[in-house]
C-alpha cells in the first residue's frame, strides 16, 4: 500500500479534528514527502499524551502508540529530545480537555 506524503497526512487530520471541534495546530513543520508525524494530546490541565506511529514486525500493521504520557513538560522533553534526532519530524498539538485525538478512526495508521 502506498503511503500518504506527509503534508497531504496532516491537512486530512487536521481537517478532521476541525470536523469535529477539535482544535488542533502544527508545532513543527517536517518533510513535505517522507516527515515522520507526532500527535501531542494536551488536556489542558498540565498533563498531556504524545503519540508515534509504530510498525508491528510481526502482523505488519501500523498503529499509533504512546511515546510519552504525563505531566506536560515532560511530554515536550520527549518531544523535543526526538525533534533532535529527526529535523524532518512534524508534531500536531491536539488541545481538548476529553483527551479526543481521532487517531483510533479508520484510516489514520495508514
């Protein structure tokens, strides 16, 4: 299956997440074509989730998984520790106090 370019990934998510009064914003601008994409989940009470796309040897699916959880300058610290290793790395901060990512729907692990 062929996999979306990153910028065409990130308009379609953040066009879903203002479908359903979510606001959300890029934070960091990566590879248009091959960028790797985190999700920071802020719930606006200090504590935050940041997810990665994972790959499962074994089955071959792609799912998304929590990279770091907890209070949110922690979060950042994680964030920031892999914007260092990766200068093409998009990360899309999702405020909603019920925590609602949409990363579960279909079509986002792709």
């Amino acid at each position: 299956m062929t996999r979306l370019a990153a910028d065409i990934w990130v308009g379609a998510y953040l066009t879903r997440l203002r479908l359903a009064d979510i606001p959300a914003f890029v934070t960091s601008k990566g590879d248009k074509t091959a960028g790797t994409v985190l999700v920071k989940v802020n719930t606006l009470d200090g504590q935050a989730e940041a997810f990665q796309k994972s790959f499962d040897l074994m089955t071959g699916e792609r799912a998304w998984i929590s990279l770091s959880k907890g209070a949110e300058p922690e979060v950042d610290e994680a964030i920031a520790k892999q914007c260092s290793f990766d200068p093409d790395l998009w990360v899309i901060e999702v405020e909603d106090r019920a925590g609602r990512h949409l990363l579960d729907q279909a079509g986002l692990a792709d």
